[in-house]
C-alpha cells in the first residue's frame, strides 16, 4: 500500500479535530465577553462544588459505613482525621505548584484526581480502602481550593474581589450543608456508596467546563518548587494538627501528643531557615510584614477557631443536656452554615461600599455575639433561641471571611495568588482543629466542677474570647481604595 493510499483524507482529518476546533473557538468567544470574569468564577464554583458536597456524608453516617465495612467507628475516624492531616501535608505544595506551573492546570489535576478517588470510594471494601481513598480523594482536591481562589482573583480586578470571594464562601459552605441535606436520606435508604459514586459526574461536567471556559495556563516562569520548604511547613503543620487532634483521645501527656507538639517548634524553625537561604522560597518571609498579609490571616485563625470549635460542641450540647435525637438536630444546626451560604455573597457586596476592615469587623464581633449567646442556652430554651445563636455565627463569618481573604490577595504579587490562598486555607485549617478539639477538652474538664450545661457555657465563652481576639487582628486591616463610582 502506497503513502497517498494510507494517508487520511482532508474529510477524516476534519472530522477528527472539529472537537478541537469547536473547544478553542468557543473559549475564544467566552474569553472575549464583556461577562468572562463571571464565567470563570462560575466554573470554578461548579468544580468546589463537585468536590465538597460529600465532605460531611462521613461525619453523619459512619456508624452505618462501619457496619457496612465489618469495622468500627473508632477506626473508620481515621477517614475524617487522615484528609485534615493530608491537607496539611500537599496544601502548600499544590498553592506554589499553580503559582510555577499555571493555575488551570493544579485545578484540573486537583478536579481529576478527586473524581477518581471519589468513585475508588464508593468502590471500597473494607475499612482500610476506604481510609486510602478519603485521605487520596482529599489531598487530590486539596489542589482545587487554592487555585481556584487564584483563577477567582487574577479574573478580578481588586477592588472588585471581594464579591466574587462572597459568592466563593457561598459554595465553600452551601456545598457541605446539600451534602448533608441531601445525603442523609440517601445513605438511610439507599447506600453511603451512592454519595461518592454521584461525585464522579459532577465532577467529570466540572473539568469539560474548564477545559473549555478557564483561560489558558500561564506558568510563573522558571522557578524551582521550593521543596525543601514545602517539606519543612507541611512537617510542622501536620506534627500540630495530629497533637491536637490526638490530644482528647491519647491524653495531652501521651508520649505521642508530647512528640507531635515538640516537633512544630523545631520544623518551624527549619522553615525560616531554608526560607531564608533559598531563592525561591515557598512563601516569602516578608510577607508576614505586610499589614494585609499578616492580620487578616490571624484573623481569620481566630475567628474559625471559635466558629468550628463551637460547631462540634452545639450537637453534643444539644444531645446530652437538650435530649434532642439526630435529626432534630440536623435541622436546628443547619441554621448556621445555612446563614454562612446566604450571608457571604450579600457581604462581598457590602464590603465594597463600607470597606474590607468594617465588613471584617462586624463579622468578627457577630461571631463574639454568638459565643455569648450560646453560652446562655438552656434547656429550657427555644428551637428558635439556638437557631437564632447559631444564625448569627454563620452571618458573622459570612460577613467577615470574603474581604479577609480579598485583603490578603491585594496584598500578594499576581504571580503568588496560588500559594496566598493554600497559607490562608492552612492557617483556617488549624484554627478549625483547635478549636474543635480545644472546645471539647475545656468543655470536658469543667463538666464535674460546674455541671454539664455549664460545662457547654464555659466552653463557649472561652471561643468568644478567642473570637474576640481575632476582632483585634481585624481593626488593623487596611481597606482597599475605591472610587465612589464603583462604590456605589
């Protein structure tokens, strides 16, 4: 057979990359819309989506996933504590890996990954399997958060980031709550496996719309990833994390909890060292100097301190002194990410007209207001008092957590956006962690001294003091200039 006999002709050719074609002229002509920010914010948003609506399945349903498996609660914990331990481990890299490589291209990955591992989940066999592919499943998806703020930002202009963060936060918390919603009945009267199976769609719809809508990759240049840094941070994050999370079950005197608080010191310490040496460090050390770097950081730490540590203890409040079954339960704490979800976008508005520092602020102090609150419920209270307790948490970190993280990405290079949000992510991370586990040791502690519902109370005002700090951290930030056009 001759060349021109086994050659393809033109009409073969065609009809192989017409898809190709079609792909790129259409993102030609969506890159080209006066509405092209919008565009990517809302398929970045499609694939948070995809990624966080199963994260809370586990929580509520494991004592049914470990019958299922022929296993325990206790063991099949590992499958909540292994993703907290593994974003510790991966978040950073993957920030300053989108920063190096192109943004689209982590978030893709991170999308792609966390589909595979989704439907291996729901494919899982035992205890074991599925602790592998949670913890898999979540350092994959670990890769989208902080992209996704940095394609959310770089489409932004900066004074206008702020309301694309609100809506941002909106499916950072909605997405879990529908989780929860809806998961429920599926996992009571279908299967737990379901849930995970339903995620490989979403998020197969989620990485074609990227494909086609999210503008090309753009690498940071030549830059070695700073590894030797990576390793270092993710050592000292994930020593804390385990101590703390550990601390309640081992004992905080435990050989192990000793070790794991021991090392944050000394692998912090080797991170300011090999920041400083290297010419690519992972996050730049003068970035802590930076009034809009550093501040909004410590507050968000503080404020999600409070807000997660009293997000665990409220059901456990409500079961033991209030005596309310699972799903009277359900419905009376969905008010608080339900407000978060409803409140965030509103704020990202709002905070362009007042300012970021009065919008973070007034979050903060409403999360202050809600940890007194709390701590006054009774027994005797109503639904629609704990609802309303709840409520303003979810508002106060909905109204304060978009023009905190809008500050800290005006404060950053556009070529760091990626590793920005992975140090932001990271630090709520371990706020989130000690407040839980905190909350639960001091509640824990005082619950023979002064009884169980003041125990709770106690416990509460200890997170509104800590809260309260994070107010402070917050008066300092420096509100982004506007023109009174925009503002209005």
């Amino acid at each position: 057979m001759s060349f021109e006999q086994s050659a393809p002709g033109a009409d073969e050719v065609a009809v192989v990359a017409w898809p190709l074609v079609f792909r790129q002229r259409l993102a030609r002509r969506v890159e080209g819309s006066e509405r092209f920010r919008w565009w990517v914010l809302w398929t970045v948003l499609a694939g948070l989506f995809s990624v966080g609506f199963s994260i809370t399945v586990l929580s509520v349903s494991l004592p049914r996933i470990a019958g299922d498996l022929h296993s325990n609660v206790s063991t099949l914990t590992w499958a909540l504590t292994g993703p907290l331990l593994a974003f510790g481990v991966v978040g950073p890299a993957f920030g300053k890996a989108g920063d190096i490589w192109g943004q689209k291209r982590v978030y893709l990955l991170g999308l792609a990954g966390a589909g595979v591992f989704a439907g291996l989940t729901a494919l899982s066999w035992n205890a074991s399997s599925l602790i592998l592919f949670r913890v898999l499943s979540v350092a994959e998806g670990a890769a989208t958060g902080p992209a996704s703020m940095a394609l959310i930002m770089r489409a932004f202009p900066a004074e206008d980031r702020v309301k694309a963060l609100g809506y941002w936060s909106l499916v950072n918390a909605g997405a879990p709550v529908l989780g929860v919603v809806a998961g429920g009945p599926i996992v009571e009267h279908f299967s737990w496996r379901w849930i995970f199976a339903a995620q490989v769609p979403f998020t197969v719809l989620a990485i074609v719309l990227a494909i086609v809508i999210l503008p090309r990759a753009e690498p940071g240049g030549k830059q070695p990833l700073d590894v030797a840094g990576a390793a270092a941070l993710s050592a000292a994050a994930t020593s804390f994390l385990f101590a703390l999370n550990r601390g309640p079950v081992w004992g905080w005197s435990s050989p192990g909890v000793l070790v794991g608080f021991a090392l944050v010191p000394v692998t912090a310490l080797l991170f300011v060292r090999v920041e400083r040496q290297t010419s690519h460090p992972l996050i730049p050390l003068d970035w802590l100097r930076r009034r809009n770097f550093a501040f909004p950081i410590a507050a968000q730490f503080f404020s999600n301190f409070a807000y997660m540590g009293s997000f665990i203890l409220t059901p456990l409040f409500l079961k033991q002194a209030f005596h309310y079954g699972e799903t009277h339960i359900g419905l009376v704490t969905i008010a608080r990410p339900l407000a978060f979800a409803l409140s965030a976008p509103v704020a990202g508005y709002v905070a362009t007209r007042v300012g970021e520092r009065s919008a973070a602020v007034t979050g903060a102090l409403a999360v202050v207001a809600s940890m007194i609150a709390l701590s006054r419920l009774t027994p005797a209270s109503s639904d629609l008092a704990v609802m309303g307790a709840l409520a303003l948490a979810g508002i106060g970190l909905g109204v304060s957590s978009p023009p905190l993280a809008a500050s800290v990405a005006n404060a950053v290079e556009e070529t760091s956006l990626g590793i920005a949000g992975a140090a932001q992510q990271l630090i709520i991370q371990v706020g989130v962690v000690a407040g839980i586990q905190i909350g639960q040791t001091v509640q824990a502690s005082r619950l023979h001294a002064v009884g169980l519902v003041h125990s709770f109370g106690q416990a509460y005002l200890l997170a509104g003091g800590v809260a309260l700090v994070g107010v402070g951290f917050a008066a300092f930030v420096r509100s982004a200039p506007r023109s009174p056009a925009l503002a209005a």
